[in-house]
C-alpha cells in the first residue's frame, strides 16, 4: 500500500463528504460569527484597567485566543463524528477488509477532523484582515503579526482536539453521550492548566509552556510584561471572554508577540501529542468489529442458552429433508375496534420514558436515587444549589434523546406514518422528559414543600419544564444528541453551578432565579421542535 | 375501498424526477410492483405512506386526497419501509406495544394482538432479548409485525423478504396471501418469484413511468410464444447474449441452456413455457425500444 498517497486519499474523502454537508456551512458560520464577535466588541481581552490599541499585533492576539480557546471547545463537538459516520454509512465495514492499520486510519482520521477545525481557523485569519481594514485604529496591516498568533496557536490546539475526538470516538465509554460531557470538563482543566502556566511578570518559559495546550500562557505572559512596563503597580489581573467590557479601558501599544524557540518547541510539542493521541486512539480502535461494538452492548448481549426457531430453521429442514414450511395464518389475529388517537396519549406518554429510561446499567438508577437522597436529606442551602444541580445533570444522556431518537435509529418512517404522530409522539416525548425532571429532582421539591417555599418551588417547576424543551427543541432541530449535551453542559456550568440571573434555569438561589424566563423559553422551544419536526415530515 | 393515483410527479432537489405523470387505480388484492433500480418504486410507495407528498398529482384514499388529511390514511396504514430502525435497548414486544401506542391502539387487543404477531412471524421465543442482538432477518420479522399491527387496510411492503431465510420467504408470502382477502397490498420487490407468488396484480414501472398494469396472466400471454430454450456451446454464450435478449442461462452436459426472449426463435431453438421473469425482462426491453405495451 503506498503510505502517503492513501493517506492523502482517505483524509480528503473524509474531507469532502464533510464540506460537501450542510451542516459544514454552519461550522464556517459559527467561525465568521466569531469573527463577527470581535468586530462587534462582543469578545474581547482586557488586562486590569488596559486594552491595546487595534492594530495588527493586539487582533492577532486576540483572534488567535478566540481560535484556540472556542475553537478548541466547540470544534470538538463538531469533528467528533468521523469514526460514527464510517459506522452509520457502514464504509467502516469495507474499509476493515483492506490492508489499512488501525493507527493508518485514526490518524486519517485525525488529519481530517484537523483540516475541518484549520478551514475554520483560516475563516477567522481572513476576518482578521477584514476586521483591520473596517474597525482598526491603526490602518496599517502587519501580516506577519497578525495572522502568526491566529495561525500557530490555533493550528496547533486544532491538532490537539482533533485527536483528542479521535481518541474519544475510539474509547467506547467515551463514543457517545458522556464523552461529549467528559470533554467539557477535560477542556476547562486543560484551559486551567494554560491559565497556571502563566508567570505575570516573565515571559512563559519552555517548562510552563509544556502545560499550555492552548499556547495562552505564551501570549498573555508576554501582555503582562508589557502593562507592567507601562504600570508597575499592575497585579496580573486579566479577562478574556464575552460582552463590552473594552469600555472605558485605557489603551496601551502591543507589539506583537516574539516567537521564541521556546514558545514554537513548545507548539511543536502539542503537535507531536495529537499524533501520539491519535496513535494511542489505534489501541482502542474497534475496526468496525460488532462483537466489540461497546462496552454496554457487551454487557447485554449474553448468550441464549436456547437456540431461537427462527435461528434454527434451515438445518431443521437440511436435518429432516424438504417440508413445506410452517404456514402463517393470519386467519386467527385479533381485529380491532378503532380507538381515538387521544384515547392512548398516557399510554404514549409511559410508552415513551420506559424508552427514555430503558438501556442504564443499576448504577445509573443508583446515582438518580442518591442524588434525590441528598436533596432530601441536605440543607435547604445545600440542596438548592448543589445537589440539585447534580441531579439534573446526571439525566444529560436520557434527555438527550429527546427529538433525535427516531433519525438516530431510522425509525421515522415507522412512526410518522402513524396518524397524528408528529404533535402526540412529540408531547409525549416532551411530558416523559418533564416527568424525568420531576422524578430525578424530586427530592428538592419535596424538601421545599415541607419548608414551605413556593418561590423556590416554582423555580424548580420552571427548570423542570424548561430542560426537557431544551432538549427537544435542539434535538428536533439538529437531529443530534450532541447539541444538547454540548450546550446543556457549557448553560449547566455557567448558570445554575454559578448562580448567574440571566442562565440559572434551576433557581439555585433566590438571586439568581427567573422563573417565568425559563418558562417562556420552554414554550418557545416546545413550538420551535413542534413547528421544525411538522415541516421536515411534511416536505421530506 | 379504493385507492387512486392520479399523475403523479415526484420532483427532488437538483432537478432529479423519480415519478412522472404516474397513474394507476387499485382496489383489494396484492399488487406486485416491478423496476429495476432507480425506478422510483421507493419514491411511490413513500408517498402512498404520507412519508413524504407529491410535487404535483394526488392521491386519493377511499376519495379523498391523502395530502389535505393524511390521518384518514394513516389510520389503516401498515407500513414496511425498505430501511428501518429499531431501538436497540427494547425488546420485541416492547417495540410493538410502544409502536401500537403511537398509532393510537387500543391497549387490551393490542397486547393480544402483539401476542399472535409475534407467533406468526416465528419471533415468540424471541420476544423478550434486546432488539440490538437480531439478526438482520429477526429484524426485518419485527417489522412485518409492526406493519401489521393495527390490521390495516392498506399494507405497503417494500421488499419485505430482503434478509429472511427460504422459509421465512416462503412463510411470509403465504401470509400476504392471506391478508390479500379484504385490503389492498402492496409488494415492491425485485425477487419476481415472490411476486409470481402472490400478486393478483402487477405493475411495471421504469424511469418513474409506469409501463405495464395487468394480471400475471396478461403479462405473461404477452409473451406467449416468445420464449425459447436454445442450447449453446460455452464458447458461443458470448456472442449470443450480444444477438439475443437472454433471460437465463444453465448450464448442463450437451452446453448452456439458453431462454432467448424474441418475435424470431434462433436456429434450432424450442418454444417453451414463459414465467413471470421473462415476461418483466421482455416488457422493459419493449419499452426501452419504445414499443408500447
């Protein structure tokens, strides 16, 4: 097999059937969109009381720590279906019959998730020269200032996601839901880790930059020394992230940033770990091979100790000589008396959370049942804004469902062909998601019964009704479960884990709570995955 | 009990049509429904299931457009799509009773009724195992069940025995057979010995036309004295497919016994009974000739 030629071939085929997807031109959006957020003062990068004036070198910093601080979170959720589309298209069944290594193809695997997430880093040097030209207060463009940050940083944390998606798709723990979960936290550790390897007053040294995954470190290490040229007093006080927090910053002149040795070695490391990632991936790799297909359908599928009639049918007959076969009758079914569709609604409604809630091994039930333990048995405090929070994050998987099952299994066609599937299979599906809400965070409302706070009742009734419609709606609409658990996970973090009024959907304090938003939005989304699901059946 | 397509056109993005213009009336039976690939059987029979509409014609249930008020259809609609999903973690029973709730049954005779499907399509020792462990056979039963879960009038089965064993086959189609009686069924396959089988109707299509819509003894009086057994040398095979329309070869001790489909029998051939096969492969070669059927 010529190496690099069938490399070169699997990476582009890959590449194509991407690009050539509608979904790839809302990954281009989202990178035009970021750019957009820049030009508009919506991201920005402050340090203490400063920010630099816009020139080249200070949009090129802060372009290349959008690339390698979003791009590293939310690209992730967008590469990480390379081996599950192999899968679902079942190309993953020719391409194991042919000479190509396990490592050969996860590392194909890898340079096509990395040209998804680099075409989207090129997106954003192209509105880096965009944005100079409209909004910048030095209209002279250094391009070697300003596209080195976007391009070294961001290439480089790009490798590293993309393998790191390549490694959870080939872990089957990880393949699915709570690799999308696990990857949230793995990136705010990895984030952590830049963050730390920051030495305020000096430049980031070889050793620190070992622990910069994002390259952070090397950038900002080298703003700090330049304020505390300008301020002495400067603490090393920094924020980079979302909303107009330029205004009233007092300006100061960045040059650049001065790529060391240190700093490009230490880029090349990170480099070299996606390669071994991807490489480490192989280990894991199934190889499309159905006895290995997870670690969950292992457990299930036992053995029958009794050899099944349908199994056995032809050697019965090779055994026994030629007979007619078994002649069905359907002479003797049962006929029916037709019932209104209305009539079987909560049958629907059980139908549907015995399939939400079917397939958890006993310790997930064990996890629900003590979480709800620990909203009773815990302080009020305690309960409203800790355990509670727990206990609605641990249902992320069975909600996620919600809207995506029938294209995740091809079942569409058999269930709305049914009359009045779309608005009854959708409400039950969304009353099954509310009743897991209920039974998971029960214990909160029973102990805020007992205290007699209403208030907080009726936020954890909004946060009931609103997580399931958020579930549903994006599932609806994006046909994955990814969305959800991406999302669901950044909102859970942000808000109710930090009691922020505008996202805390759980009113985890009395501060903190807004009810009626989070109602509002749950009829919104409701409409929103009934109105998307009517059209897609309607025009399919 | 009457359904009626009325030129149908089915017109997808980028300008690929798979229906033109297509006609056809049926009452109870089963209609075997032939084409060759890409011929737009898929396309028709997803319209007829309201899965999706059609860009111009109509379709009319028992005198009503099925587009303006699918519910009427679905109602008595069983369905058998060429692929299907089922949900892994639930087993067969609980598949059926979960799908009986959304169409809306009644719980009582539904389990009853689940009960002796399951029975019929030999899945009973079955019932209980995670679908995820079928085979792709095992599955495709489970969806012979469903399809006939709510004893429709209406029954659309596209290529229902694709995956089923010799005796499942042979099994399946004695049960078309008899659901036959009192509704209207529809068979989409390209295994014609199925149809042959049980249709008491046939229709042709070809490039989203409809080219032929006869009994099976129509069809095959068409070509009456137009098949012919000839025996030829291995070696001459070759040369004979590219002179003749060739239904079938065996090969035997004295050569290859060849079914030459034609008006003109070649020298030394012998008339022989058509089939059903033969009758297909003639009338699409008449209509890319553009002979009329």
């Amino acid at each position: 097999m010529n190496g690099p030629r069938a490399l070169y071939h699997m990476v582009r085929a890959d590449f194509l059937e991407r690009v050539r997807r509608y979904s790839f031109l809302l990954t281009l959006g989202f990178a035009v969109y970021l750019g957009y957020a820049v030009y508009a003062g919506q991201v920005t990068l402050r340090l203490d009381k400063y920010s630099g004036i816009v020139n080249s070198a200070w949009l090129g910093a802060v372009l290349g720590l959008v690339s390698t601080v979003w791009l590293t979170l939310i690209g992730f959720y967008i590469v990480k279906n390379a081996i599950q589309r192999d899968r679902q298209t079942r190309v993953g069944q020719i391409l194991a019959t042919t000479p190509m290594s396990k490592s050969f193809y996860t590392l194909s695997k890898m340079l096509s998730n990395f040209a998804v997430l680099a075409s989207m880093v090129l997106i954003l040097a192209l509105a880096a020269v965009v944005i100079q030209l409209l909004h910048g207060e030095d209209a002279h463009i250094d391009l070697f200032a300003l596209l080195s940050p976007i391009l070294i940083l961001g290439l480089s944390a790009a490798a590293v996601c993309a393998a790191i998606a390549v490694l959870f798709e080939s872990l089957p723990i990880l393949r699915g839901g709570i690799g999308n979960v696990v990857y949230f936290f793995l990136w705010m550790f990895m984030l952590s880790m830049s963050v730390t390897a920051m030495v305020p007053s000096h430049p980031v040294s070889w050793l620190h930059g070992l622990g910069d995954y994002t390259g952070i470190a090397a950038v900002m290490g080298q703003m700090h020394a330049a304020v505390l040229k300008i301020d002495p007093h400067y603490t090393g006080a920094s924020s980079f992230g979302i909303g107009p927090m330029n205004a009233g910053a007092t300006k100061f002149l960045w040059t650049g940033v001065r790529w060391s040795a240190g700093i490009l070695a230490a880029r090349l490391m990170w480099v070299g770990v996606a390669v071994a990632l991807a490489l480490l991936a192989a280990v894991f790799f199934d190889r499309f091979d159905p006895a290995r297909g997870g670690w969950r359908s292992e457990q299930k599928e036992k053995p029958s100790k009794k050899p099944l009639a349908g199994e056995l049918a032809l050697p019965q007959a090779a055994e026994t000589g030629l007979r007619e076969p078994a002649r069905a009758s359907a002479a003797h079914l049962t006929t029916f008396t037709r019932t209104g569709p209305q009539m079987r609604f909560f049958a629907l409604v059980v139908a549907e959370l015995r399939l939400m809630l079917r397939g958890h091994g006993w310790w997930w039930y064990a996890g629900a049942a003590g979480l709800f333990i620990g909203c009773v048995a815990s302080s009020l405090d305690d309960a409203r804004s800790g355990f509670i929070a727990a206990a609605w994050l641990w249902p992320i998987l069975v909600w996620s469902q919600m809207g995506t099952r029938e294209s995740q299994f091809s079942t569409g066609a058999l269930i709305f062909s049914a009359p009045g599937a779309v608005p009854r299979q959708l409400l039950a599906t969304y009353a099954a998601g509310v009743l897991v809400a209920m039974l998971t965070g029960g214990g909160l409302a029973l102990h805020l019964l007992f205290t007699g706070d209403f208030a907080a009742l009726g936020a954890w009734a909004a946060g009931a009704f609103f997580i399931p419609a958020l579930a549903l709606g994006l599932g609806a609409t994006t046909g994955t479960r990814k969305a959800f658990e991406a999302i669901y996970t950044m909102w859970w973090y942000v808000g109710p884990l930090h009691h922020i009024p505008q996202a805390d959907f759980m009113g985890t304090t009395a501060a903190s709570s807004t009810p009626l938003r989070f109602l509002l939005f749950a009829v919104v989304l409701v409409v929103l995955a009934y109105s998307w699901r009517t059209v897609r059946v309607r025009y399919a | 009990m009457q359904l009626a397509i009325e030129n149908v056109t089915k017109r997808y993005k980028k300008g690929v049509v798979a229906l033109r213009g297509f006609s056809l009336d049926l009452k109870p039976g089963v209609l075997g429904l032939l084409g060759p690939n890409g011929a737009g059987k898929t396309t028709l029979m997803s319209i007829l299931a309201t899965i999706t509409r059609a860009t111009e014609g109509r379709v009319m249930w028992n005198g009503a457009d099925i587009a303006r008020g699918p519910d009427a259809l679905r109602s008595v609609l069983g369905y058998l799509p060429q692929d299907f999903g089922v949900y892994p973690n639930l087993n067969a029973a609980e598949f059926l009773q979960y799908l009986a709730a959304v169409k809306g049954l009644d719980a009582a005779t539904s389990a009853r009724r689940i009960d002796e499907l399951l029975e019929l399509v030999n899945l009973t020792e079955a019932r209980k195992r995670p679908l995820g462990g079928f085979s792709g056979g095992m599955k495709q039963r489970v969806g012979i069940a469903q399809a006939l879960l709510n004893d429709p009038q209406l029954l659309i089965v596209d290529e229902p025995t694709a995956g089923l064993d010799p005796e499942e086959r042979v099994r399946f189609r004695n049960l078309l057979s008899d659901l036959s009686g009192e509704r209207i069924v529809i068979l989409s396959t390209h295994i014609v010995s199925d149809v042959e089988a049980t249709a008491t109707d046939i229709a042709l299509i070809a490039k989203g036309t409809l080219v032929a819509h006869a009994t099976p003894e129509a069809l095959l009086q068409q070509v009456e004295r137009k098949v012919w057994e000839w025996v030829v040398s291995s070696a001459d095979l070759t040369q004979a497919k590219q002179q003749y329309l060739i239904s079938s070869t065996t090969r035997r001790s004295d050569g290859v016994h060849a079914r030459v489909l034609g008006d003109q029998p070649p020298v030394g051939a012998q008339p022989v009974a058509p089939n059903l096969e033969d009758a297909y492969l003639f009338c699409l070669s008449q209509h890319r000739a553009g002979v009329p059927a």
